[in-house]
C-alpha cells in the first residue's frame, strides 16, 4: 500500500524535483520487502529525472536479476549507458 501512495504522489509530482525526491523515497522503502517490476522501472525513471543515474542503473540491474527477459528494463539500462 505505501508503494502504491508514493507511486502516484511521484506520478502526479510530474516535475517538481523536491516531490519526486520525496516519493522516491517512500518508494524504497518497501523495496527490499516487495518486488514489482514496474515500480522498480518507475523508480529508475524517477531517479534519472533526479539525475542519479547510479540508482536507476542499481534498479534496473535489480529487475533484470530476477527476469532478464525484461524488455522495458533492459532497454532503458542500454539507453543509461550511452549517456
């Protein structure tokens, strides 16, 4: 429940540096007791509009260990690294 609230605070943030930053941390909080593919992908996403490019790196890697298939995942990471 608390990554679903601060999954659509981050959304509804849109820009605002000091909101996402905010959500993003309610966000990992429950990371280490609940996986969900797309929240650790919206997670990268919002980590890079904070121009952390590490932690969306260690998100994604994340997804990718526990299914390597992801297309979403492996993607952006491709697209991280040629930045």
């Amino acid at each position: 429940m608390i990554a679903v609230y601060g999954y659509y605070q981050a959304m509804f943030a849109k820009e605002d540096v000091k909101k996402i930053k905010k959500e993003t941390s309610i966000i990992k909080l429950v990371t280490p007791y609940y996986f969900n593919e797309d929240l650790y992908i919206m997670l990268a996403e919002y980590y890079l509009k904070l121009g952390d490019k590490t932690k969306a790196t260690n998100s994604l890697k994340d997804v990718i260990k526990k299914n390597p298939t992801s297309q979403t995942a492996n993607s952006l990471l491709k697209k991280i690294i040629e930045l």
